[in-house]
C-alpha cells in the first residue's frame, strides 16, 4: 500500500506520471498497467491520459503517456489519501 499512496500524494500534488517517474521513483517498470491495477480500478478512478511523442537517441520516435489527476477527483483522492494514511498508522 505504500506505493499506492505515493502514486496517489504525487498526483494529488499535480506531479505527472510517465513510465520513467514509475520506474525512478516507485519501483515499476510498467506505468500503464500499475495505473490500472494499483489506481484507477481499486478507486474508481480516471486519471487524464495525455499522448507525448518524442525521439530516442536514435532519432526514432517513441510514444508513450503523461498521466494527471483529473481535477473533478481531487477531493476523492484526498479523501483516499487520508483513509489509506489512516489505515496505515493503525497497523
């Protein structure tokens, strides 16, 4: 749970999640499918997706996705921010 709840504070903090941000600072090396399993089902949550493009150091283009708190869940992410923190204190 203490990654879920550091996945959250970030996005309640309007950081963006990337696949490099999952694997630097939680420890995962599939952003898309942690988002999913550890975020957005769990909390009936839809964080915003948005398409970045860009090129590797060999000049090919590479895709993949930015995510963001969307703005309407922000007092249900602080709500689940402080259940989990609570949850966690307690054992």
């Amino acid at each position: 749970m203490k990654s879920t709840l550091a996945i959250l504070e970030s996005l309640f903090k309007g950081e963006i999640i990337n696949c490099k941000v999952t694997l630097n600072n939680f420890g995962y090396s599939n952003a898309s499918r942690e988002i999913r399993r550890k975020i957005e089902i769990p909390f009936n949550l839809q964080l915003k997706r948005e398409r970045m493009n860009e090129k590797n150091r060999y000049s090919e283009v590479v895709s993949f996705f930015n995510y963001s708190l969307n703005e309407n869940d922000r007092v249900k992410v602080a709500r689940i921010i402080k259940d989990l923190r609570k949850s966690e204190s307690n054992g």
